[in-house]
C-alpha cells in the first residue's frame, strides 16, 4: 500500500479549517481519487483517525501552520458561488414580502435565516419587504419583544423594511371580516367544552352549534365581541369539512376571548383573532405577493385560502421550505424562558443559545447567515446545523481581516535567568498576512504562560511566540533565556508584567481568567481579536475593578 500519510494530514487540515473539526468520512472518498483500493481500506481507516484526533486536538492557527505545506497535496479548495433559485410568479418591482413573527420572544437562528430568505428574494425583484408583528395574543406579546424584533431585524440583520406595523391595529377590520364569515354561512358561534371539540373532531363529527342560523349567529357573536360568555365559554369556528384529512379543516377556531390586557390596546377588545385567521387577511390587505414560509404550515395553508376564497380576497403565490435549526440547540421560547428566569443561562443572549441575541453578541456577523442562507436556499426538507459548521462560515469570512491579539488563561509569573536587558519592548503583527506591527512593552527576565502550558513544557525549551527561546525548570517556576532564533520548537503564548487582566465568557456559559497585553486598551467595545492559540473573541465590556480595568470577552468561535 502506498504511503497516503502525508495525503491523509493535507485533508484533515483541510477539513478541520472547513467545519471546525475533522470529520474522517469526508477524508475517504479522497483518497480513492488519488489511488487508495478499497482492499486496502481497513489498514487506512486506523491511521486516518489518529491523523483526525492529532487534528482535533489543534488549534486554528496551528492547523493554518500544519497545512501551508502541505496544501500542493491536494486540489485547490474552490467554492461556487450559490444563487437562489428564481421566485415563481415573480414581476420584477412588484414582489413584496413579509416577516411574521409573534413579539412573544427573542428571534432566533431560524427567523434570521428565514428572514433574510424573504429580504433577499424581495432585494434581488427590486421590490420591499415588510414586518408585521402579529401581536393578538394579550397573554404572551410584549412591547419589549417586539422592540427586541424590530432592534435584531434593523440593526443585527440590516434588513431594509418598506413599513412596520401591528396586527393588533387593524382588529376593526378583522372584526368586520369575521362577521362577514358569519353572514355567509362560513363560521359559527360553538359552546362545546375543549374537550368536547377535540372528542368531536377527531371522529370527524359536527357538534350541535353548527346548525344555528345566521341571524342567531350574528346575536351571539355581538355578544362574544362584548365578552358576555367569559373566556373559554364561547369561540368563533370556521365552518369546514369535518371528515377532512387535514385536520386543520375540522372547523378550526377563529376567534377566542382572552382575559389580558393588551400591551398596545389595553383592554378594548375582549376577543382575538388566532393565527390563521389574521395571517389569511393580513397577507392579502398588505398587498404581500409571495409568502416564503417552511413547511411547518403547510397543512394550515389549506384553511388561510379557504378563508381569503370566503372573503373575496387575492390570493398571495406561497413557496415553502424546510424549517432551519441547530442541533443540540433549543429555539422554544417556553424552554429558554425557563432556563433564563431558573438562573441557568444569564438571559436570552447567553451564548448557549442560538438566538439572534446570542450570535450577536457573541460576534456570529448577519454575513455569516446569509451565506448559509444562500447554501440552502429553498430546499424542502429540514435544515439542521451544527453549530461547527456556522463557525466554520465565520472564521472564512473573518479569518482574512480579524487583528490577532494574546490572552493567556490561567497566567503563571515565569523568572527567565539571562534575558537580553535591552530587550523592552517586542513588535508583534497584527496580521500573519499584513505587515503592519503593534509594539508591546515588556519586563527583562519576567514572562507569564498559561497553567495548561506550564504543565505541558517544564523541563522542555520552548518559543514565546513572537518572542524568544527559553529553557523551563522542570519543579520551579523559572527558565533560562537560550536564543532569539525563530528554532523549530513548541510556541508559547504568553504576556508581560505590563499584562492587564482580562476574562473570556465561554460557549458553555463558564468565564476563563487571565491576561492581555495592554494593547487591549485601544480596541472599541464590540470588536473580534483572534487570540493567538485561543480562538475569536469580541470584545463585550470594559469593568472598573479598583483602581484599574477588566477586559471583559465573549468567546466567538475557534
């Protein structure tokens, strides 16, 4: 068998600066290319996955260092620039599309791609898109939720919005229409318990309330408006088809009291339109010409038509998708509530979270979920991602323009007997690809690493990166100076007297201790380092601590 090592390590590094980590099924299929028989696939399998874990184990910057030689090996790494399939039904000028959401929680990865999907689509037809905030759940819909929209929409994916409005606001008209329903014989008043609904529907049954005529209809529904019946007594259903497949059919409920206070409206309304109801008429009344929506609503979509047929209204060209998510991540809004009011996650943008807060903050660009939105587009099944692969995209995207600074976790003083006196200060690049430098002041003989280093390299000679070569004690916290020659030895990061304190909030929602050297002091709140040998962090806050500061970091990504 041929000696595929050297092969095998150039595809590692490869794939592990792709997505983040190695993943060996990817590394196979290559190596067929370049002759590997798969008679021989058993023997390579074993040193494929130690070459993967030795990869694994690396940091971004070493896998940068491993691969430059190695990069000949293989075919350049070129990627097509993907494009969105064409929108049916589409006149340029005239496309006009909306973002839905309920102001009863934070965004998250799902809307942002999703959204974008529809800003994108509405950009590229030279026409508008539009936030409508479906705001007609009193129990649950805040004024703060839907500031937080509006600031992650505008301000986070800086979307263009044509207009802003609340569905909350149109509830004359949609009262109008619902009493339109009941005049032509396309809805009902129902008294029948919750249960007696659900009993009813699932065997494809009508209840009794069905049968009563117009004019009694319309006596009732005065009275619901006025919320004589008292919530969960009486609600508007849609008179349907109850031996329908699709449940959705079996003459949904379109209107119920709620006993709340409404953020916008106080309490001048007793009763609200459900979702189908209000997102049937919105659509239409907005002029929305194309509903891209996942395929989550799909069922639902058979009664909005039916509703906007009943109407009289124009029917909007839909285009469905796959829903999006991360693995391992939750995006319900009743799970993360409860995980940020329990004190486990420090708020809806703690970075174990995948809302559009949490990326934000944590320094995920909009760049980077719109070139995942262009990667998949309006594919039909679900979506799902690992959170490696929206790191991945980030670090291509930052990688290039991103400054490098140092944090040394854990720092432990060092004594180097025989460093060079006259060496104050080192010049550090700001960039391996840029020439430019930032000169940090240094303590002769004084030197800081990480406990994690410490441990790994007493008794060994090592480089301080950017630095110089020294020789660790093995039992005492101490080293002699060897050289300035840039020798091929293990690299050090590392930090001076001069060193200021900093902390790192991780993605596991624990805080990393240590130090920075002080060139930390001219960066603005809300810029991404690359700590060398650490990973991508954004710089979150500056604390007062006594007489001195605290740089505070959100982890970003490795």
């Amino acid at each position: 068998m041929n000696d595929f090592t050297d092969l095998i390590r150039a595809y590692a590094l490869r794939n592990a600066l792709d997505f983040g980590k190695v993943d060996a099924g990817r590394i196979v299929p290559k190596l067929f290319a370049h002759g590997l028989e798969k008679s021989a696939l058993e023997e390579i399998m074993p040193v494929i996955m130690t070459i993967a874990r030795e990869v694994n184990g690396l940091s971004v910057g070493a896998r940068e260092h491993a691969f430059a030689p190695l990069a000949s090996l293989i075919p350049e790494h070129v990627e097509k620039e993907k494009t969105l399939p064409l929108l049916p039904d589409a006149r340029q000028g005239l496309v006009v599309t909306r973002l839905p959401p309920e102001p009863s929680k934070h965004l998250h990865v799902g809307h942002g791609l999703s959204f974008l999907l529809n800003a994108e689509y509405a950009r590229s037809y030279g026409g508008k898109v539009i936030l409508r905030l479906e705001d007609c759940n009193p129990e649950k819909c805040t004024q703060a939720y839907a500031d937080s929209i509006i600031e992650d929409i505008t301000e986070y994916l800086q979307i263009h919005l044509a207009s802003i409005s609340y569905v909350s606001d149109d509830m004359p008209r949609l009262l109008e229409y619902a009493e339109q329903l009941i005049q032509k014989s396309v809805a009902y008043l129902c008294f029948c318990s919750q249960e007696q609904m659900r009993d009813l529907r699932h065997a494809g049954k009508e209840c009794a309330c069905r049968t009563a005529s117009v004019a009694k209809t319309l006596e009732h529904w005065k009275e619901f408006v006025k919320g004589t019946y008292g919530a969960g007594n009486a609600v508007l259903r849609h008179k349907g088809a109850m031996q329908s497949e699709n449940h959705v059919m079996r003459d949904s409920v379109l209107w119920r009291e709620v006993d709340a206070v409404h953020f916008r409206h106080k309490k001048q309304y007793r009763v609200w339109p459900m979702y189908d109801f209000y997102n049937a008429i919105e659509d239409s009344i907005a002029g929305v010409s194309h509903v891209l929506r996942s395929n989550e609503f799909h069922q639902r979509g058979e009664l909005q038509q039916a509703l906007r047929v009943a109407l009289g209204l124009r029917q909007p060209t839909v285009v469905e998708y796959g829903r999006f998510s991360v693995a391992e991540k939750t995006t319900k809004g009743r799970e993360i509530r409860e995980l940020v009011e329990s004190g486990a996650y420090i708020g809806w943008d703690d970075p174990r979270l995948v809302t559009l807060k949490a990326l934000w903050r944590r320094g995920i660009t909009k760049d980077v979920l719109i070139a995942l939105m262009h990667q998949v587009g309006l594919k039909k099944a679900e979506v799902v991602f690992e959170f490696p692969m929206i790191a991945a995209v980030s670090r291509k995207l930052i990688d290039a323009t991103t400054e490098r600074f140092t944090f040394v976790p854990d720092p432990i003083e060092i004594t180097v007997d025989g460093a060079p006196l006259d060496l104050t200060e080192i010049a550090f690049p700001l960039h391996p690809d840029r020439p430019e430098t930032r000169t940090e002041r240094i303590t002769p003989g004084i030197v800081s690493l990480s406990a994690k280093d410490w441990d790994t390299y007493k008794g060994k000679e090592i480089r301080l990166v950017h630095g110089y070569n020294l020789q660790l004690h093995a039992t005492t916290k101490e080293g002699t100076y060897t050289s300035l020659d840039n020798k091929a030895l293990p690299k050090v990061t590392w930090v001076s007297t001069f060193a200021l304190p900093a902390r790192v909030f991780m993605d596991d929602g624990t805080w990393v201790e240590g130090k920075v050297f002080e060139d930390v002091a001219s960066l603005k709140i809300g810029t991404v380092v690359q700590f060398e040998r650490f990973g991508f962090c954004k710089l979150d806050k500056v604390l007062k601590k006594g007489t001195g500061q605290v740089y505070e970091f959100w982890f970003t990504h490795a």
